[in-house]
C-alpha cells in the first residue's frame, strides 16, 4: 500500500488507473446519481432504441440483422450494425432487466471511463482538488453525449489504448498484443475505432521525427520505432476480425463521406449554444492551453498532438469533443505539478498583496498538502467499491421500486406513442420525426416510416423526408403520394405548424416533447 500525493507516474500501477482507486469514491457518487436520481439522463434519445432491438434479435437469433425490419417505407434497404457487440451487451441487460438493464451497463461504463482519467492524470501530477475541478469541467464536457447510445462503449477502448501507447511501462510483444487485443474489441464495439489508429500513427511519427532528428538513444527509439510498426500492423490484422472484415475501413469511410450523415445533429460543428457541454468545452480548453503556456510543461509530444488533433476534430463535428476531453488531464498533469512546485517553493513576505488567482493557486495547493498527507491507494478498498457499486446496480435492476417504465417523457413522445397504440392508428401509415422511429417501432412492434438510420437509406428518399419536414416547394404532393394517416414530429417543426392549420387535420396530442396530428377522417 502506498501513501501520499506525490507517487510519479512511475509508481502507479495498472489497477491504480483502472480500478476506482483515488476516484473510487467520484465513481460510486456518479453510479448512483444516475442509477437512483437521474436514471433518465441517459434514456432521452429515441436512437438508443435501435442499439437495444437490434442487440435483442442478435441474442435471441445469434444473428446479426441486415434488414431494415422498422421501416415499411423501405423494408428491402440492407441495414448492418456498425457496433454488433455493445448493441449485444445493451440488449442483454435489456433482456435482463429492461430499460433499468441498459443504465445500469451505459452509467457504469460512464463513470468508469470518468474515473480512468480523473486517475490517469493523478499519476501524472494533479491532485485532489486540483483534478476535481479539472474532472468537473470535464464530466460537464463528457455530458454533450451522454446517451445510451453506442458510442458510449467507445471510450473505455480508447483510454486503454490511450494508456498502452503512451502511459505504461509495458513494451515490446506485451504492448502489441495489448494494441492490438484492444483495437479488436474497438471495431466491434463503435466504428470509431479508426481513432485508435490514429493514435497509434501519431505515436509511429513521434518516434520517427525523434529518430531522424537524432534526439536521444538512437538505438533505443529505432526500437520502439519498430515496436509501434508492429503494433500498427497487429492493429490493421486485428481490427479485420469483424462481421465484414477489412471492407469494414470502406463502410466506415463511406459512412463518414455520406451526405446525409453531415447532415444531422449527431455531426453537426461546434456550437455554443447547443448544451452545457459545449461552454464546458471551451472552459476546459481554455484552462488547458493557459497551463501548458504558462509552465511548457505537458506529458509528451505525440499526446499534445494528439489533444489538439482531437480539439480541432471536435470543433468540426462535436461528436468528437468527449473524446479530447478524456485525455485532458493526463495530458496537463504534469503542467499543475509544475505550478504547484511554483507556488510551494515561492517566499511570499507577510502582508503582502498577491494577485486573485495567486491566492488561489495558494489555497488550492495547501488543500492538496493536507490530503495528501492522508490520502491512500488499497486494492482491497478499491474491490471493496466495485462490489458496492454492483450491489447498487443490482437493487436498481431488480427491485421493483426503482423500474424504469419508460423513455424520458420531455424529449420522448411517450404519451403519444400511447396514445397511438391506444387509438388502433398506429398499424396506419404516419409520418414520424426519424429519431422517434426506433421508438415507436419498440413500443408498438410496427413499422415507422422512418428511424434514424438514415446513412443506409437511399439518397432520394431522404431528400422526400427533408422535403415534407421542412415544407419545402412540392412537399404536398410527395405527402399526398405516401397517404399518411398521423404525423408525429417536434412542435416547432414546418410541417406541423402548416398542418394544425389544414382543414383536414387535427391535433390529437401536444406537449413540450411533441405534437401528435392525425387526419380529421
């Protein structure tokens, strides 16, 4: 057992970042907040619908579909899950425990990855009050994207590959077989496994530039050059064990090239106003970049790199921002400890006026002496948290008091699906908001015109679903054409503030999350 906050990098060992060591008890914190208090924080998108049916028929069937079996519009479409396996998982617990199943895998996966960085970047200088603001800032940051949703599984792979390539002692065939183990699990769980490659390729340049600029033990960076080919090439090998092999890089190249796939709000560019998470973004930013240009201090080269490629990603589509995020702390860690050696060797006279951020750099850094003095690592305390934590996830899974009954009701059209239901209008041909299809076709067991798997729809059709929300020229005689009985879509969107006043239709539900109209016949 060790003791203190001073531990360099060198003394943490590989439980002490991925078991809840130094964050055991932010990790516990998070789990229940959103297991008891806000378990619908992560159920309010109706994509997180698709995930669990399809993950539901590959654990019933061992099949994974390839038919578009929501959409009655185009039923023949061939439609294949870029993330099999986490849809696997959610539609396992889903089985298991219903809705209270998938927050339960989604949260823990969630604070565990929160935790993971908290914990990467106290090995790497932070301390305790100095890493909770710094994990404050990056939680609200994290948060733009918390769904239960695939990419959720993403980035627990990315931190252990993050921690392969530029964290542990671990070299040679050990770190290559790590790499390349962990881009397998990657490709299967999110088709965002591609940034692991990317990883791995700024490492290769880093190694490279130092070779050819002669910067160091010559010998010793050809190996690790070598070393980091290997891995690159086990990467490509291993990421090819997947439903479609190698043709796996062309689908995802296609699906990011996809015109309709630019076109939604899951890769729209940065955005101020889009949620707390993107103000947060900017504060963590801010605060990171004054760290490192103040001290010049910062974990390693091809990490910058690697925070700004991730930073600039993320300004063009937000999709990518947690993903910066995560490594922040790390990446400054050794720029606080710099600040904090500052501050703590600094003679300041008595009665002397220090400027505001002075005295709080101050504050901050004698907080961290006296928790250090007291803080603690112990593997059986963090095993003893694990335990809890499960403990805690089994009473939310199985006792009846804490069942989830259903999506969160201010983003989810939940009484109107019911009402459709209700109504016998929901087996009728209706025109529905495409991130609502999954939804609907969950709770009803009927096909939607739509869901939000638009990348595998044909171009013109999604132009017509474009053109009817939008009321854009011609609308009416393409709605004509599809005899639709109901429409279910966002109050503020044209096509129902044209219809409320049509004649032929009626609002029959209406609240914050949707308006529900249906023909007056």
């Amino acid at each position: 057992m060790t003791s203190g906050s001073q531990q360099s990098e060198s003394q943490y060992t590989w439980w002490q970042i991925f078991l809840p060591d130094r964050g055991g008890w932010f990790f516990a914190y998070l789990m229940f907040g959103m297991l008891f208090v806000r378990p619908e924080l992560l159920l309010w998108d109706g994509g997180s619908c698709r995930h669990i049916l399809n993950g539901v028929i590959i654990f019933n069937t061992h099949h994974i579909p390839v038919d578009n079996f929501t959409s009655w519009a185009n039923a023949n479409v061939e439609v294949i899950t870029r993330a099999w396996l986490s849809d696997l998982i959610s539609g396992a617990f889903y089985i298991f425990a219903g809705l209270n199943g998938v927050v339960f895998i989604c949260a823990l996966l969630t604070s565990a990855t929160l935790t993971w960085s908290y914990q990467m970047g106290r090995s790497r200088g932070l301390g305790l009050a100095s890493g909770l603001l710094l994990l404050a800032t990056v939680m609200a940051t994290v948060g733009m994207h918390w769904s239960a949703r695939s990419h959720i599984y993403s980035y627990a792979p990315f931190l252990i590959l993050y921690y392969l390539l530029f964290m542990t002692k671990m070299t040679g065939w050990k770190r290559t077989l790590g790499v390349a183990l962990t881009e397998c699990l990657w490709v299967n769980l999110h088709g965002s496994f591609t940034i692991g490659m990317a990883m791995i390729l700024i490492k290769m340049l880093s190694e490279a530039v130092q070779y050819w600029r002669n910067i160091g033990d010559k010998s010793r960076t050809a190996s690790q050059l070598r070393w980091d080919a290997a891995a690159l090439a086990a990467a490509v090998a291993a990421t090819a064990i997947n439903p479609r092999g190698l043709d796996f890089y062309l689908h995802v190249v296609g699906y990011l090239s996809n015109p309709t796939v630019r076109r939604t709000d899951e890769w729209k560019s940065f955005d101020l106003f889009s949620g707390m998470g993107a103000p947060a973004f900017l504060v963590l930013a801010i605060i990171v970049a004054t760290m490192i240009w103040k001290t010049k201090r910062f974990s390693s080269r091809p990490e910058l790199a690697l925070l700004i490629l991730l930073a600039i990603a993320g300004l063009n589509s937000m999709r990518l921002i947690p993903y910066c995020a995560l490594i922040a702390m790390p990446v400054v860690g050794p720029a606080w400890q710099a600040i904090k050696t500052k501050v703590e060797e600094e003679t300041v006279e008595p009665g002397a006026k220090l400027p505001w951020y002075r005295r709080w750099l101050g504050k901050i850094v004698v907080m961290e002496q006296r928790a250090g003095s007291q803080e603690t690592s112990s593997l059986r305390m963090s095993l003893l948290v694990i335990v809890g934590v499960l403990v805690m996830g089994l009473v939310a899974m199985k006792v009846p008091w804490f069942a989830i009954k259903d999506f969160d009701s201010e983003r989810i059209p939940v009484a109107h699906v019911a009402y459709l239901t209700d109504k016998s209008f929901i087996d009728k041909h209706g025109f529905n908001y495409d991130n609502w299809g999954g939804y609907l076709y969950m709770k009803s067991k009927q096909r939607v015109f739509i869901d939000d798997w638009t990348d595998f729809l044909p171009v013109p059709f999604i132009d017509e679903y474009v053109q009817m929300l939008l009321t854009q020229p011609g609308w009416e005689k393409t709605f004509a054409r599809y005899d639709f009985q109901w429409v279910l879509v966002p109050p503020q969107a044209n096509i129902a503030q044209v219809l409320r006043h049509s004649p032929d239709w009626q609002v029959a539900k209406e609240d914050e999350a949707a308006v529900l109209l249906v023909r007056k016949h």
